[in-house]
C-alpha cells in the first residue's frame, strides 16, 4: 500500500503537468467552438437562402466523423498536405474546436428559436438593425437559456481530450501511459488520471454554476425562482 | 376643409400569404392629431396593415408615405422610418432579459446613439409619463400585464415617433388591467399624438377616435366619425358587427 501511494506520490508531478496541456486543449476548444457555433447558429437562423444550406451540411460533417478519426485526417492527411507545421496540440485544439462548434451551434440554434419572432420583431420596429437586434436582443437571451445545455460541453470536450494521446499531445493520459510504460503499474496510475480528469470535471462544472447563477435574471429562461 | 398637416399616406396597399389574399387595395390619410381606430373580425387584416406601415411586412404593392417621403420602394434605410412608426404590440413584446428602464432606453443608446445618462434620463421621464417610475428596475417577468404594456408604450414614446400603431394593445389583458392601458391611450391622443389603433374597446374608439374604420375581407367596408359608424352604419355587414361586439359587451354606443 504503502509502496503504491509512493509511486502515485513520486510521477504525480509529471502527470500533473499534463493537466495544464489537458485545460489548455479543452478551454481553447470550447472557445473555439464557442465563436464558430454561435455565427454558425445565428447564420442558420437569420442568414439569407444558401448559407442555411451550407452551415447544416457543415454540421451534418463534423457530428459524423469521430473524433480519432477526425484528428488524424488532419494529424496524418489535412495540414502535412496543406504543409503546415503545427504542433500536436494545436492540431488537436483546432479539430476538437470545429468538432465542438458543430453541437455548439446546434444547443445556440435551438435557444434563438425558442425566443419566439416577437422579440425580433419589437426590436426591428424600433429602428434596429438586424445585426444590432441579434446582438442586443437575441444574443443576451438566447446565451442565457443556453447555459444549462451548454454546460454540457465542457464534460463531454474534457473527457474527449484524452483521444488526443493518439496523436502525442503530452496531456494527462500521454504522461500517464509514459509512466506506466516505465513503471509497469497500470492501475495506480491509470487510477490517478481518472482522478485528475473528474477533479478537472468537478472543478469546470462548478465554475459554470457560479456563472449561471450570476447571469440570472428573475423569471427569465431556466431559472428557479 | 381640414388644413392639419398629413402626417402619414396609405395607397392602394394589398397584401397576399400564399392564395389568400389578405389586404385587397387599402388607401387612408392620416393627419396630425388623428386617432384612427380599425375594428372588423379577425383574419380582415388588420395587423397585416400596421405591420405594413412599418414595413414589418412587405406589402405586394401600393405606397406608403411618412409625411411626404415614401416608405415603400426607399432609398432610404427603412430603419429611418421606423424610427418614426412607434408600435405597441398584442404580446407587449418586452426584451425579457432587460429591467423597464433598459427596455425603453436600449434603442435611444443604439439606435439614436445617445449618451447613457441622456438615455436614462429620457427613459426615466417616458415611464414617468405612463406611471412606472416605480417599477423602473423591475424585469418584465415582474411586471403585471397591464404595467408591461405600458413599459412598452414608453419604450416606442421614447424614439419620439411622429405617429403610434397600436395592434390589438388590450387584447392580452383582463378588463381591470385593460382600464390602466386605454388611460395612458387617451391621454396620449389628447395630447396630440397620431395614433392607429387596431382594437374592440368601442368605448375606447367611440370616446376618442375621431374615426372608426370598419375592415371587411381585406378591404375598408366603411368609415366614419363614432357618432355616425355606431349610430348609423351604412351597411347591413357593419351592423350585424357592431351588434356582435354590443352582446358581447353591452351597449357600446351609449357605453361612455
């Protein structure tokens, strides 16, 4: 026992460090996503005839791929084809943030449609322009209801980002199969990543409660009153 | 002759959704001061024609004119014009995720690009204007029925329109809140305010219209000063309407 939670102890440190590249990849992803997604959604909703059309083909591509499958056309195929040198990492954060955008815009889309055309229509008869209603209006509301559906997001991207081993990004899983490659004990080791990944979980799904909570309106969207 | 200055023009307007045909050539003045009220059963057409004037629906053709720049076919951006064409919705249609004030000073700060605290302080007098001060930074959700529909007359008050449309402004409300609504109504037509009103308070329309347009399938079936359209309709359709309107609730000739 002793001996085990001495090797936990002593590769912690290492593994540890791959959280910092585990939340870089997640939280640069999901913002990533965030951005796409929600002119993706927005696109979807108000943008004239083909755009529609082209964004729900663009969805229909991305949510059809797996995820491994999806890293290593661009790790192996996409960007050495392009000539582009990037790192791991950056490869990872840019197919999980394309990946991400997909459902993003959908959890987006469907909020701005719940709003119902009334709001739209108040604010145009104002004399607002489409943009400025979709930004002042639509957007303010509809990011509210998404919070819930959205929060989604983090557990399902953290999680995912383990796939990324595959291509060698040196997060929590990578370091941690290094370490069991030198140490021959899979479980302890193994176990201290699962660990890592559901502090990380906890940690993230607190802090969008917190932001949930601080954006409430009274009896607006899905709030408690 | 009436010589006050004619404020907005409707010409042969008609609208079509797929084959039914909604609008089927509707033409009015409209001059300083005016109170027009549209009565008629549902599916005439009516909030098809104030969403018309506003070019929240595009009608298929006939012109619109603003005083004497035409809405339709403008080279103008239409949001000049709706800057103008202030609009009181059935559903109140408050932004939900903004206090009362908010809601009546967001389009001063976007729209007209006033400075926050100008904004406010207009905001602030629009909702004095309809009894709300108090109710300032309470959320729509907070709101009752008949005080929304009030943030939301200040809010259109607020851009200072040359003329109000008001689409069945009472309609979402029990009659104790619709009493708090038509108030603010009448004392705004009083004081001057051109205003369009789609709605069945005949006791509204007969105490300050000073013409009652009755809309029959699209068209305008008859038109006139209350006195004369309640008393004395010209056509059998008008009054069996009237009638309808007075068994639902009572004499609306002698109402007020």
């Amino acid at each position: 026992m002793t001996d085990t939670l001495q090797l936990i102890a002593s590769n912690l440190p290492f593994i540890l460090k791959g959280s910092l590249v585990t939340l870089r990849l997640v939280f640069s992803a999901l913002g990533l996503g965030f951005i796409l997604g929600l002119f993706l959604a927005v696109g979807q909703v108000y943008a004239p005839k083909p755009f529609p059309r082209i964004i729900s083909l663009y969805v229909w591509f991305f949510r059809g791929i797996p995820n491994l499958v999806l890293l290593f056309l661009f790790y192996f195929g996409l960007f050495p084809l392009l000539g582009l040198d990037f790192t791991p990492l950056m490869i990872a954060i840019i197919a999980f943030g394309l990946r991400s955008s997909a459902y993003q815009s959908q959890i987006f889309r469907g909020c701005i449609r719940s709003l119902g055309s009334g709001q739209m229509m108040a604010a145009r008869s104002l004399g607002m322009t489409n943009i400025q209603a979709i930004k002042s209006i639509i957007l303010p509301q509809a990011l509210r209801i998404a919070i819930p559906g959205w929060s989604n997001e983090y557990p399902i991207l953290l999680t995912d980002s383990a796939v990324s081993y595959a291509i060698g990004v040196m997060e929590i899983l990578t370091r941690g199969s290094l370490t069991v490659s030198r140490t021959y004990q899979p479980m302890p080791i193994y176990l201290t990543c699962a660990v890592i990944f559901i502090l990380l979980n906890y940690g993230g799904m607190k802090i969008l409660h917190h932001v949930e909570n601080r954006v409430r309106i009274p009896g607006f969207g899905n709030t408690e009153m | 002759m009436d010589n006050r200055e004619i404020i907005l023009t409707v010409d042969d307007i008609h609208k079509k959704y797929g084959n039914t045909e909604v609008l089927r050539g509707i033409s009015f003045e409209v001059r300083k001061g005016d109170t027009k009220v549209f009565i008629g059963s549902s599916g005439t057409g009516k909030s098809t024609l104030l969403r018309c004037i506003n070019q929240l629906t595009i009608p298929d053709s006939g012109k619109i004119w603003l005083h004497d720049e035409e809405v339709t076919h403008s080279q103008k951006s239409i949001n000049y014009f709706r800057q103008k064409i202030g609009m009181v919705f059935q559903n109140f249609n408050l932004f939900d995720h903004l206090s009362a004030v908010r809601n009546v000073e967001i389009a001063l700060i976007k729209v007209r690009k006033m400075p926050k605290k100008e904004a406010r302080e207009k905001a602030m007098e629009e909702l004095r204007r309809v009894g709300l001060e108090p109710q300032a930074n309470l959320y729509p959700a907070e709101l009752s029925g008949g005080q929304a529909q009030r943030v939301s007359i200040a809010r259109a008050l607020a851009m200072e329109p040359d003329i109000m449309l008001f689409d069945e402004p009472t309609s979402a409300l029990d009659p104790e809140l619709t009493g708090e609504v038509l108030a603010v109504m009448k004392d705004l037509s009083k004081n001057g305010m051109t205003m369009l009103v789609v709605t069945h308070e005949m006791g509204f329309a007969c105490s300050v219209a000073n013409e009652i347009i009755f809309m029959e399938q699209g068209k305008i079936l008859e038109s006139g000063p209350p006195e004369q359209l309640v008393r004395n309709p010209r056509y059998d359709r008008t009054k069996q309407f009237l009638f309808k309107l007075g068994e639902l609730y009572g004499d609306i000739g002698r109402s007020q």
